[in-house]
C-alpha cells in the first residue's frame, strides 16, 4: 500500500522536504485527519477543496 499523507506526518521531521512539496499547493484534505495534500493518494480519507 502506497504511504499516504498521514504516515507521512508521523516521520515528521524527517520527511519534512517531502511533505513540503505535498502540501505546497492543496488540492484535497483529508477528512479523517485534516491533513491537506496536492494528491489525493496521499491522503486516507481525500475530499476534494472547492
Ligand atoms: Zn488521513
């Protein structure tokens, strides 16, 4: 299974670039955990930002 956004951030600070370059320009949140990601597949449980 692809990392999502979520185990991203729990290996925060060492994913920090990474994770920076997911959240730079938000298209979906999650709606679980209230992560943001510019790819849903990053995401647990992705709900597009209007
Ligand atoms: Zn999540």
């Amino acid at each position: 299974m692809a990392k999502t956004m979520c185990s991203h951030m729990r290996n925060m600070p060492h994913n920090i670039k990474k994770v920076t370059e997911i959240v730079k320009e938000p298209q979906f949140i999650c709606k679980k955990c209230a992560h943001v990601s510019r790819k849903d597949k990053y995401l647990c449980k992705p709900i597009p930002i209007i």
